[in-house]
C-alpha cells in the first residue's frame, strides 16, 4: 500500500432500540427486553443484552424469542425517541471530524486521517466519544479503529459491549487474518459455502490462497474482491455526503425500458412502498430522491425538498414523476434504463412540532388514507391496491 495509512473510526450505539427504552423506563433496567412491532407477533427489532443470553438476536420471530425467554419483556417500538436520539448521536461525532457517514440511526464511520495534530490520538478521540454518548444521551457506544473500513467495523462490533479496539496499520493483516470468512464484506451464506468446500475457513486461508484459483472458483469480481479484502485492501472511503437516514425502494428491470409511462407506474408503486414503511416508523420525510441507472452503467440522481415533510405516497409520487420529467429517458444504447429508485430522506418523526399551514387538512387526510391503504394490504395483499395519482397540470399545479 503506497497511500499512507487513513484512520477510520467505527461508532456503533450498543442494543441500540432497546437501550433507549432501558433508559426510558428503569423498570426495564437489568430485564430481557425485546422491542418490536406488535408484541407477540412479527420480529424483535432489538433486543437488550440480558434478552441475548438466552440465544435472542434482532430479526429472530418474536413468538420464537419468548420460547426462549418467556419472561421477556415486549416494548413497542418507539422511533421518534429513536430518532431523537440519533440526532444527538450525530451531533456528538459531527464535533470530531466533518466526514461522517451515517449507515444507520445507530451507526457511523468517521475518517480521523491528517487530525492528530488537532485532536491527539484516535484512542483519545474514541474514548471521548464513548463518554460523551454516556454522559449526554445515556446510552452505550462501541468503537473499533482501522485503516480500513472493513476492518473498523469488525473492531467496533468484536468487544461488544462497550467495546473499543484499535487495529493499527501494523496489526492490519494478522487482526484480519484469524478471523472467519462470514467476517469478510460481500461473503454470504452461499458463497462461505463453496469456501469451505475449498477448505478455506479463515481469511489467512483466503488471503494465502492463489488469486488466479480463487477467480477459477468463485468468478472475477468476487474472487478479487474477497482476494484484495483478505490482502487489506479496501479502498472505499467515508462517504459524508450521504444522507446519514434513508427509507428507498429500488427495482432492477429484466429489460430496459426506454418508456417514461413505464417508469412512471414502476414510481407510483415505489412511492405507495416507501410511504407506507415511512407510517410504519412513525416519520415522515422532508425531500424525495430519484435514482436512475442507465443501461450503460451511468447512475444520476435527482432531489427534491418538500415545502412540508410527509409520509403520503401520493405527494412522494408527485414529485418523483416531476423529477423524472426532468431526466432525459430514449430509445438508444445509454438512454435506456435498467433501475429506478425513490428514497425519502431528511427524516423526521411524524410528532415533530410543525407550523400549522393552510393545506395541513389535505395532508392529514392523505395521510390517513394511507393508513387505511396498509391496512387493507395487510389483509389482502398489496398487488391488489392502485392509487389514483393527481398529475401536475402541463402548466403546472
Ligand atoms: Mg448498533
């Protein structure tokens, strides 16, 4: 590696969810606490760290978790405190660096590289984050500090809780290489599968594996992916210009299309989608981003900020089919389109304290209507249901 060594931090809040309700409530303190949905039905969004003794993880069926712990206690998901707190989450990190990449509520990467001077060591910097979250929200953060993203991540998430683990340039390669495969960004159930079946179960295993084999098996793009990663190479850098929260929907197309009426549709379901995980979470959003990819591989996004944050599918519509008008869509190698994307950002929490406008009745009863659109796709299956869209006039709305 010629580039010198970058210094990136991984900050991720421990048992996140449930930490807040823990918090919340005392009487919660010390007990199993599994936070969901309904309780008793659907999955456990999270789970407090006496819930994981019993063998209890995120996304396990509820029903299944109170097998385990039938003295569990089920608290429903509460996203505007979530909310609020990764608010302050982010304003903490945002005090140490400017390039911070959020990839949850929970979570972040934050590059340190050229701030020592400024800042002193990452250990100091780490450790100061890790008292601030307790000091300011209460909560519990782990730290893991790398070179590399990849290897930043797995530090954050290997001490657990209330972990900090720092892997200098030196240590790269020997932290990396006692680690199992699963570790390796990229490496699923499927592929881990044919590793072992070439006897490879580490990533020194990987990386002292011949290249050119490791293609043979495995393809181009995966085998020098996974071969680069287990050399330490992982270029990717913090990406701050991504919005740290994000609720989107995209869809790849079998063929092409070069016919904006197509995408339209493809948006009006998108829009009713993301609307509806949006009322699912409680928030709505203040801007809607378009993605489009081209059959070339070129990829364009488009943004616009609503006058009102909403979590109606049919404005998210409105304003996707107007950005859309604005991108240029024809039948010619690079014009076509092989993926369209909606994604709702600049969340909020549907309570938040809102000026009171003029067409708030309007948005209110869009609102409830899809509430009631849920619920009837609930029950019958979200195929089912078509929303007429109220389109712009050609000379405008
Ligand atoms: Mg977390």
């Amino acid at each position: 590696m010629s580039a010198p060594a970058r210094t990136i931090l991984h900050v991720d809040l421990d048992a996140f969810y449930a930490a807040v309700e823990q918090r919340d409530d005392p009487a919660l303190r010390g007990r199993p606490v599994l936070v969901g949905g309904s309780a008793r039905r659907g999955v456990v969004a999270s789970c407090s760290y006496e819930a994981r003794v019993f063998g209890i993880h995120s996304a396990m069926p509820m029903a299944e978790a109170l097998r385990r712990c039938r003295h569990a206690v089920v608290v429903k998901h509460r996203m505007e405190r979530y909310v609020d707190a990764s608010r302050g989450f982010f304003a903490i990190l945002g005090d140490y660096s400017p390039e911070v990449e959020g990839l949850s509520l929970d979570e972040a990467f934050l590059d340190l590289t050229g701030s020592e001077r400024l800042l002193g060591p990452p250990r100091g910097v780490a450790e100061v984050i890790k008292a601030r979250v307790r000091q300011e929200l209460a909560l519990v953060a782990s730290v893991g500090v790398a070179p590399i993203k990849l290897a930043a991540k797995i530090a954050s998430d290997i001490d657990k809780p209330d972990g900090l683990r720092i892997v200098t340039p030196e240590d790269l390669l020997p932290f990396l290489h006692g680690l199992p495969v699963g570790r390796l960004w990229g490496v699923g159930e499927a592929t881990r599968g044919v590793l072992a079946t070439m006897g490879l179960s580490t990533i020194g295993d990987v990386a002292r594996y011949p290249e050119r084999a490791l293609v043979g098996r495995l393809g181009p793009v995966t085998g020098r992916h996974l071969a680069a990663l287990a050399r330490g190479e992982d270029a990717r850098g913090v990406e701050p210009e991504r919005e740290a929260v994000t609720i989107g929907h995209r869809e790849t197309f079998e063929d092409d299309i070069d016919d904006p009426g197509e995408l339209t549709v493809t948006l009006l379901g998108q829009a009713d989608r993301v609307a509806s995980r949006l009322r699912d979470a409680e928030l709505r959003a203040r801007a809607v981003i378009l993605t489009i990819k081209y059959d070339d591989f070129r990829e364009i996004t488009r943004r616009t900020t609503l006058d009102a944050p909403t979590s109606d599918g049919a404005v998210l519509a409105r304003v996707a089919i107007e950005l859309l008008g604005k991108v240029p869509i024809e039948p010619r190698e690079g014009g076509r389109v092989r993926l369209c994307g909606l994604t709702a950002t600049g969340l909020e929490p549907r309570q938040a304290p809102r000026q009171l406008q003029f067409d708030e009745a309007a948005r209110a009863k869009g609102e409830r209507l899809g509430d009631t659109l849920d619920r009837v796709a609930a029950k019958f299956g979200r195929g089912l249901i078509k929303r007429a869209v109220h389109l712009p006039d050609e000379d405008g709305d």
